[in-house]
C-alpha cells in the first residue's frame, strides 16, 4: 500500500505510535514518507485548512461530530471564505492541541458545548478561509506576473479575466507553500455569500454514515486488544470491597479480572465473552459512603427547603411590599425528574500505553480534560495522551464530563494490566442508564402577582436541585455567592418585564453523579416560567401571546419569534375539531438559550380516557446567520423530538439509593407514532451566528403544558405530563 494512502476515507488516520486500524497497520518508516509527501504536496496555511494537488480541501475541525451537523457547519464557513468547491471539501478532526484548537467561548480549553460550536469558531474560519484564499490567490499573481486585485476566485478555481488565465487551487500549491501566510485577509461581503445560508448543502458525514464507512469507536480494532466490561456498584457512592472471579475465569474468551476505583473490570478477547464473565462475577460492595435515599425521599427534603430562603440568584424592587399590594396571587409548585441522556451509543473508550505515552480512541468530546485526566491516571504529562476523536453517535452532554469518567475508567483498566494490552471499554445501555450524571432533579416554587389592572407586577421563584458545577473545575468562576449559574438560567435572567423580582437556589449535595443534559437548566427553568406566564395570563384575562408580547418591549428577538411562530400556527383561530368526546387545544412557549430565540405553538387533542397526542409543533427560530438553515431546520426538529421524549416519558427514579430504570423498555424515549407534524421557520438576521444543538428542546414541554391546559383547563405542573 502507498503511504499517501493514509488520508484515505476509509483508513482511520493512524496516530504517531502508529495502529492497525480497521485492518492496517503503517510502519514507522511508511509513515515518516508519507508526512514528507504529505508536506511537499499541501498548502497548510493555518491550523484549520489543508488544500491538496489534488484539490481537495481538508477542513481541520476543533468540534465533535455528534450528529449535529458540526462538520458541515465548520466547513460551510472556512469553504465560504476561500471560495472552495464544496464537491472537494472533506473534514478530519483535529487532534487534541488546545494551544491551537481551543472553543474561544471556553477560554483555554478545547471542547465542544453550550451550542457553542458555530459561534465561537465564525470568525476564526471566516479569516482561516480567507487568508488560505490570499495566498492562493497571491500564489498565482506571481506565476501569471499579473496584480493580485485582478484575480478572482470561485469554487475552487483562481482566475485572471484579463489573460484568460485560470488555475484549480492543487496547481497553484506548489508555489504557494513558498510564500509567506497572509495576515489580516479581508473578508468577503455577506451579501455575496455562496454557501453560508443556502439551502439543502449536502452535509459532510452523511454518506459515510449512509454507507457504513464512518468509524465510531466501536469500530475500532488493534493488535491484541481487549474488551473490558465493568461490573459498577448498584447504588451510588459505593465501592467495590472484594471479588470472586472463578466463574467469570472459566468463561472462554475471558482473559483477566481486576478491580478499579470505580467496579470491577473482565477483559476478553471480545464484547460477549466480558459480557458473561461480568455476568458470573461475584462481588462484595462497600456501602459504608452509598446513597441510601429515593426519589420520593428526595422530593420530601426538597419540599422542605422550598420554605426556607436560599441564595438570592437574582433580585430587582420589593417582591416582598409588591405582594403584599396585589390585586391576585398565584403559587405553584413544580416537579422535575433526574433525565437520563440516553444517546444512541452507549459510551465506550479506547486507550492504549505506548514508548511515547498514550493513544486514545473516543468521540471526543472534552479534549482537554479528558486528556489531562487520563495522563493523570497513567501518571502522564497531558500532551503525552494523544487523541483521535471519532464520530461520536449522539451525546447531549454526557460525553462532556468535567470527571472524565468513562476515559478515566478506560485508563485505570489499562493501568492495572500494567499496559500490557489495549483497552477498549464498552459499556452495555444498562450501564449507561444507571451510571448517574444525570439532569438534576429539581423543584421550583413560583410566586407570582398581578396589580388590580391585570399588570404583572412581582415575581418570587425558589429553585431546588443539585448543583452540576459543585466539586468540577468551573465550580470556581460559575458558582458564585452559592449560586450554581445552570441552575438558574432562564429565571435569574427572566426576560419578561417584572418590576419586582426575587430568585433564589438550594443546592443540596448528593451523592448522585449530576451533568448538563441538553439545554441545561433551561430544561426546567423554561418549563415553570411559560407555564407560570400562560396561568397570570389567563388570570389577567388576556390573550397568551399579546400577554407576552406586552412584557417584552425590551427584548425584541424574543418578540420576534414569538409573532412569527404564533402567525405560522394561526394563532387565534380555531383548531379543527376532534372527534366525539375529543378536546383540542394550542398552547404556546417562548425561552432564550445559548442565545438563540426559540417560540413554540403545541396543538394537542385530548382525548376522554385522559390520553393526548401532540399533533403539531410551529417552531420560529432566532440563531442570528443560519449558517446551514437545513442543519438548523433538522436540529430544531431533533430538540422538538428530544423535548417532547421528556416531557411524555423521560424519569429516572431511584429506590434506596440505586436507579430503577435500565433500558429502554422502562427508560421510554418518543416513538416515531408520537412525533408531530413540525414546520420550522428561520428568522433572517445579519447578526452572528449562535447555537442551535440545543435551544429548540426548552419550548416544547410548556408549550404542550399550556395546550393541554388551554383544551381542558388543568394545568400540569411535574414533568413527565400526565392527565390520566
């Protein structure tokens, strides 16, 4: 085999060690002479492009490919810049360097999160594009001896109107490597973009995915490698104490047995022989430090803290002297399950100990922590633990885990074999479903008054629910005065126009593993705010949407899609009716996240046993420039289809400190005969683009909350929605 053909599609790039991946393996040598040829052959710019004699354009993405279009989007906007042919362009992932690749909305640290990707890499790609262009462009005024003002360039070709010379970017190359990167490349006029903002661009991981070519890290295979699957403690905080592992030893295929921090590990020749080893293993836990409540324990304590001050999050005027000056007052309580993130791959890792260090396998979602906490494990300096980050199938935060969990795991297992094999880690979707790090649990209690002219005029909102940041490194500048920041967003920040505000939070410590699930706090905040704001609504006898409307003058995106999603819907005229017995009802809900602008009108029908059914989702969308508006259009209705899963199904419930659920015949997530009818509607903006992995999921739970109420007049006020 040429060693040119290491870039090829369906050849993982092997790593400095060299791996046999997907059946192949480069010698040292093989690889020394393709980075030669590599060099002599690509025009590498910048950190974030590699254009080819061949033509092609490699994009280098900092972001995990998880489903959400990342690739694409990050591709979009360097090709936009450089005037490429999107035929031509292809994405490989960049290592894990965050001296070079860090999320600027992250600080120093390279990760993907907080629907941050688009956003914090805009500018960067635009001027990455756009200095590769110059250079390419200033490669051919040289060779043609013609002003490099003359030249122009489109789809990956560099023309000169005046000569009638032309060149594809792959023969201009060869001269462009020998000149000095340009600095400070102006940027193209939106007005003439080609691909940011038009329709139905082809995405980059789609017929990898389509064909089975794409490499998820169960893909992936080396010489000697093990599996390893780990028996975990049934209830949380426990640890393992002692073992018997005789019968797990005679189970073929088994290879060894050893005990981590975390459980106890069987290693075998593959996954089903670990599965059974793991099944015949005895183990005698620690329950001395174990998580001994439930939930309905943990709902009486947090019953209790809802009578007691917690730390203010956020304050404005008197709600104190407001309330008692009300014409009427609402209060209600709400209730809010632990979420389990139930991604389509379970999580898994692979890591193998080398003479320079480390070799790591992963849909990688948190280079840099997982890199440190990996190389503190092996007793490694960080950049001794190298990364190859594959396509990851799906995550919605787990994979982002400030403890590295199941990379640390990964290691620790390596470790106690003494290194003498690769490791790769699988964990089964019953232990992904019991695993913890799970949305909070949560309870709110919402105070709300309206003056005698139905003005909305104080606010008082307790939240309770573990803190996801207490005990991780962003504890320090995210948690502050007590306040956990995800734990308060959406109602610290309320954007309704509310002269008299008081927040406040209990963050009580428990021994069940917490962490960002999608849209963080905005998964409950959004819920006990909208439903709140449609109940004063209707005390103040006023239409929903112009009750809204009127509370937001300072904050006209808000605004905006809340008009546009409620004219899309027909907002205020009359849904056709059901059948005999059947109630309908339209329902609608506004929230902000990652700054993106979500509005969301329900229309549900209930029927007489109590049942419903959600029928359509009109969703309007303010991301500021929709980069690939299918991408975003696809995202929404994911978010739309990830929302209404939780707002139908979604709890996780513990009895005596241990997670009831295990899979998803009791861990229920939509069926495709639950999914409405959604349309998705852009709003046009020249404002930068911000997120949209996540922003469409908060809307959707009170905006079928308040269709329901709005069909029958009860309001739900706990998450799953039951009426029956």
């Amino acid at each position: 085999m040429g060693t040119l053909e290491l870039s090829r599609r369906d050849v993982l790039r092997a790593g400095a060690s060299g791996a046999l991946v997907i059946g192949f393996h480069f010698t040292p040598a093989g690889r020394a002479r393709a980075a030669e040829a590599e060099v002599a052959s690509n025009l590498a710019p910048n950190a974030f492009v590699r254009i080819g004699a061949d033509d092609s354009v490699t994009v280098i993405a900092k972001h995990l490919e998880m489903g959400q279009g990342t690739y694409t989007g990050l591709a979009t906007i360097l090709a936009e810049e450089l005037d490429a042919d999107w035929a031509h362009v292809k994405v490989e992932a960049a290592p894990a360097d965050a001296s070079r690749y860090n999320n600027l909305s992250f600080g120093t640290m390279q990760g993907t999160g907080g629907s941050s990707a688009m956003a914090n890499s805009w500018m960067q790609l635009r001027q990455a594009g756009a200095a590769a262009r110059a250079q390419l462009v200033a490669a051919a005024a040289s060779q043609w001896n013609v002003p490099a003002g003359e030249i122009t360039v489109k789809q990956g070709v560099v023309s000169h109107a005046g000569s009638g010379k032309k060149a594809r970017f792959g023969e201009l190359v060869a001269t462009a490597v020998t000149l000095e990167p340009v600095k400070d490349a102006p940027l193209k006029d939106p007005k003439t973009f080609t691909l940011v903002g038009k329709q139905k661009l082809p995405r980059k991981d789609t017929t990898d995915k389509t064909n089975g070519k794409a490499v998820f890290t169960q893909d992936i295979r080396l010489p000697g490698m093990l599996t390893a699957v780990v028996a975990h403690p049934p209830r949380f905080g426990a640890k393992p104490k002692s073992f018997d592992a005789t019968a797990s030893r005679k189970v073929r295929g088994v290879v060894d047995v050893v005990m981590i921090d975390t459980g106890v590990a069987v290693l075998a020749k593959g996954f089903w022989a670990a599965k059974k080893g793991r099944d015949a293993l005895k183990v005698e836990w620690d329950e001395s430090s174990a998580m001994a409540q439930g939930s309905e324990e943990l709902v009486a304590e947090y019953r209790r803290l809802l009578d007691e001050p917690g730390s203010v999050a956020g304050k404005q005027g008197d709600a104190d002297v407001a309330f008692r000056k009300a014409g009427s007052v609402a209060r209600v309580d709400y209730q809010f399950p632990y979420l389990a993130h139930a991604a389509m791959e379970p999580l898994n890792c692979v890591i193998r100990r080398d003479k320079d260090g480390a070799e790591m396998w992963n849909g990688e979602q948190f280079h840099t922590v997982d890199q440190a906490a990996v190389a503190g494990v092996l007793g490694l300096k960080p950049e001794q633990v190298r990364i190859n980050t594959l396509y990851a199938g799906g995550s919605f935060g787990r994979r982002a885990n400030p403890a590295a969990d199941f990379p640390v795991e990964c290691a620790r297992i390596v470790k106690a074999i003494g290194g003498k094999a690769p490791v790769k880690l699988v964990w089964t979707r019953e232990d992904d479903m019991r695993g913890g790090y799970y949305r909070p649990l949560y309870l709110h209690r919402i105070e709300a008054a309206l003056d005698g002219r139905g003005e909305l005029i104080a606010w008082r909102q307790r939240i309770v629910g573990q803190s996801i940041l207490a005990g991780t490194p962003f504890e320090a500048f995210m948690v502050k005065d007590g306040v956990d920041a995800t734990s308060v967003e959406g109602a610290a920040n309320l954007p309704y126009h509310v002269p008299n505000l008081l927040v406040d939070l209990h963050s009580p410590r428990k021994t069940v593993p917490v962490l960002w699930w999608r849209s963080v706090g905005h998964t409950h905040t959004g819920f006990a705010v909208e439903t709140m704001i449609d109940q004063m609504a209707e005390a103040a006898r006023a239409d929903p949407v112009e009750f809204r409307l009127g509370l937001l003058s300072k904050h006209p995106r808000h605004a905006g899609v809340l008009k546009l999603a409620a004219e899309k819907a027909g907002w205020g005229k009359p849904l056709a009716a059901g059948k005999t017995g059947e109630k309908r009802g339209r329902g609608v809900a506004v929230v902000e996240s990652f700054n993106s602008y979500v509005a969301e009108v329900a229309e549900v029908t209930v029927r007489e046993d109590g049942s419903f059914s959600v029928d359509r989702v009109v969703c309007a969308v303010d991301c500021g420039v929709a980069i690939n508006p299918d991408v975003v259009r696809a995202q929404m209705e994911g978010g739309i289809g990830y929302g209404l899963s939780a707002a139908l199904h979604g709890a996780i419930t513990l009895k005596n400190g241990a997670t009831e659920q295990s899979n998803f015949h009791d861990y229920q997530v939509l069926r495709i005969n639950e999914m409405p009818k959604i349309e998705v509607h852009i709003v046009a903006s020249g404002e930068a683009p911000t997120g949209v992995g996540e922003p469409g999921v908060p809307p959707l739970a009170p905006a079928v909350a308040n269709a329901i109420a709005a069909a029958t007049g009860k309001r739900l006020t706990s998450l799953p929605l039951k009426l029956a």
